[in-house]
C-alpha cells in the first residue's frame, strides 16, 4: 500500500472523529419562561433544549438571577451587581430591562468603529451585560468552541468574545430594527449592533426567507453568509393546572395577540373588528398583548364605541395563553413586518385557523393558511366571516395548519443549526494550521 493511500485512510478516521465531536456551544440569551416578555425567550428555550437533546453541551447566558427556567438548560447567571440599585424590587430575579424599547440615541462615532458608545440608560444596561458575558467567557475560556448571540441586545458580548478571545460566533436574528421601526438608522447604538454583528459574525442565522430578504436589501448582508432557520413547532412549557374555564359561549371569539407595537399591527385588528361589528354584532375581539401602543388602541376604542366587544387581555402566558387560544375561533396576525410569528403556530396547534400577514415569516411554514396584506382589512373582514360560517372550510384550514407544522419541529432545527455548528468549527480549524505556519515562517526569517 502506497503512502498517499495510507495517508488518505488517516486523513479520514480523523475526519470521521472530529465529525463526532461533541459541540460545545455559549449560547448568549437575554430571556426564558416564565420571565419572558415575548416570542424571543420562548424560541431561545425551545432550541437550547432540542439543541442539548441532540447532544450539544450547551451553556445559556442570562441578565438576571433565577431558579425557575425550562427544564435541561444549564443556565449562566451574568447579571450585573450594581442593577439592584436600579431595581431593588426585582432583585435580580428577571430581565430588568426591555430589549425593544425605542431608542433615538444618536452616535457620532465614525464608520470605522465596530460599535459606538451606548446613547441611552438602556444600552448602557446591555454594555453592562456584555462585560459580565465576556467575563465569564474568559475564565472558561476552554469549555466552548463557539458563540450563538441572539439579536440586538446580545451582539455586544459576542463581538467582545470574537475579537479579544478569537472564539468563532453564530448571530441569530428573530427581529430587526427593521421590522420595528420600517427603517434602519446606522447612526444608532442597535443599528450599528446589528450591523456589526451581521460583519463579524462566522455565520447569521434568519428565522424565515422573509427575514433574509430583509438582512440582504436593507442591510446588505452576503447572501451567501446567511442560513434560513424556521422555529419550530412551539409546545407550551408550562405546565396548565386545573381545569380550563370556557368564556363568552354562544359568541364567536377573533384573537390578535402580540406586543401592541406599529411592527404587529394591532392598530389594522381595531379596524377589522369596527368592520366586522357592524355585520356581527355579537363577535367578541380579544386584543392580548402588551406594549407602547396600548393606551392609544384603549382610548381610541373607547371613543369609537367599540369597548362593549373589545377585551384587552394584558400580556398572558402558559395556561392563560392556552385557553385564549384554544377559545378563539379565528386568529388573526396583521404584522406590517413579522420575521417569524409564533403566535400564530401556537394558534394553530390548538386548532384554531389562522388569518395571517404576507409580511410573515409563519406563511413560509404554514403555505395553507389563508394570506392578506396587512392593510386589506376588507379582505381580512370577508375571510373571518367565510371561517365563521362555513365549518367544513374552517376544519380544512386547521387540518393543513397542523399537517403543515407537524413537519417543523424543534428538533429538525436543531439538527439544521447543529450542522451550521459544524461548519463554522471545521472553518475555524482549517484556519489554525496556517496561522502556525505563518507564525514558524515569521521566526525563521527572524534569527536569519
């Protein structure tokens, strides 16, 4: 046998057991049930726990203290001493800040600059975060091969991690700038966040095509660079005790739920609820959510009449949650830009059919679910009342919805981010002999 065939079968049994590795992952998160104020920490909890599942050695990174998290998560408290100060009622024991707060900080900080200095109370918070994480980091700096930083609010302390400790990073987008405010300001601290983390990352991760497309044209990201991850089938992870309490019978139940901001459209779900009660004035609307329009959609409703069908449920979850939308008879996701949507799967795994936006990254997932432009509430309009009245129609949809999601599960994800691990290890180790050579080349030449 000839040395190349000898060096080739080596080549490939260390191949075949780098491949088996186990994957040592810091994973950099901001939230998790029961502590979550949306999607983010619920999408974060369901991947960490198939990703470990799947074999991954996986640590999560959180802002606050706490003991009550999902299950098989090895969470990481980094949370910052001096935020008592700021909030002694909380004592640490959840996230003390929002991470989609408005912002209109302005930086002066040149181009050239990975990140400006924080404009804002709240983005000194996330400073503050990332120091804590990059502390941790470096004093166990031989237990992880890779970072995963998700959003905004996370990129300080992978970026600090790539650059200082040389550790390869994986930035995951489920919403942008973009899709809350319309438009991205590059002279902002989350805008340039996002902008350098998209740069600097080995890989990004979107959670629809729709996502991508916005990474590509609005922040001019290599197509190429990006990976379309879907999030998986959502099961609630609390558990719901007692029994279910059943409201308004007799009447039919239209659900928005989602943070009552412009980005999800509760302002398009009033619209479609004044139309619809002028044909069905026994439809009860259930708006479910909390956020910076919420005063606004209170008042404005009030002063069109339109309270006496219009419930506003507050931010609900677990249990609370489940009944909403196992209550609904249709649910309704006006987004004007949704990067994902996991209302809307929630909805549908309790068999309630879903009225989508076009703008969604849900509709990539679920192609049967009735689709409309967010605007078109007359559309909308005759599509809730096609699901009210028709019921054979109405089980066609859920049955699609379901058959549908039944092929997007969490652990098909995991398995596709898994191999995105994979690549950007093996990336990273390409890169090391090269650098040693280079490194020998350079003495050489030295002490010649």
């Amino acid at each position: 046998m000839t040395t190349k065939y000898l060096l080739a079968g080596k080549q490939k049994a260390c191949y075949h057991v780098d491949v088996q590795k186990k994957l040592r992952v810091l994973m950099i998160g901001w939230e998790l049930p029961p502590h979550n104020s949306g999607g983010l920490g619920t999408a974060c909890a369901q991947m960490a726990q198939a990703l470990t599942a799947d074999g991954c050695e996986l640590k999560f990174t959180l802002p606050y203290i706490t003991n009550d998290y999902p299950d098989g998560i090895e969470v990481v408290d980094c949370h910052s001493e001096s935020w008592a100060d700021f909030f002694p009622e909380y004592q640490n024991t959840r996230p003390p800040f929002s991470a989609y707060s408005p912002v209109i900080a302005i930086s002066d900080s040149d181009d050239d600059t990975p990140l400006p200095p924080p404009g804002s109370w709240m983005e000194d918070r996330v400073e503050e975060y990332a120091r804590q994480v990059y502390a941790y980091a470096l004093a166990h700096l031989d237990e992880f091969d890779l970072v995963h930083a998700h959003d905004w609010m996370t990129i300080p302390a992978a970026i600090m991690i790539k650059q200082k400790l040389g550790k390869p990073f994986v930035a995951h987008f489920h919403s942008t700038e973009y899709d809350r405010s319309g438009s991205i300001d590059r002279s902002t601290y989350i805008g340039r966040c996002e902008t350098a983390g998209m740069r600097l990352a080995d890989r990004v991760l979107a959670v629809s095509y729709y996502t991508k497309r916005v990474l590509v044209e609005q922040y001019q990201v290599d197509p190429c660079k990006i990976d379309v991850v879907h999030n998986g089938v959502v099961r609630f992870l609390q558990n719901v005790s007692g029994q279910e309490k059943v409201f308004a019978q007799g009447r039919p139940v239209v659900v928005f739920m989602g943070r009552l901001t412009m980005q999800k459209g509760p302002d398009y779900f009033i619209r479609l609820a004044e139309k619809l009660m002028t044909q069905r004035p026994n439809i009860l609307f259930i708006v479910s959510g909390m956020g910076d329009m919420y005063q606004h959609l209170l008042l404005s409703t009030a002063s069109k009449s339109l309270s006496a069908n219009l419930l506003f449920s507050g931010f609900v979850r677990g249990g609370a949650q489940q009944a909403i939308l196992r209550r609904a008879d249709v649910f309704v996701m006006p987004s004007v830009s949704e990067p994902f949507g996991l209302s809307a799967a929630e909805a549908a795994m309790n068999h309630t059919p879903v009225i989508a936006s076009k703008n969604s990254g849900v509709v990539e997932v679920m192609t049967g679910s009735p689709q409309f432009d967010f605007w078109d509430v007359d559309a909308m309009a005759a599509e809730v009342l096609h699901l009210l009245d028709d019921h054979e129609y109405r089980q066609r949809v859920v049955d699609d919805q379901l058959s549908k999601l039944d092929h997007n599960t969490w652990k098909k994800s995991a398995h596709k981010i898994e191999k995105i691990y994979r690549r950007v290890s093996a990336s990273e180790a390409a890169k090391k002999p090269r650098r040693q050579v280079r490194a020998k080349r350079k003495g050489n030449t030295t002490h010649a």
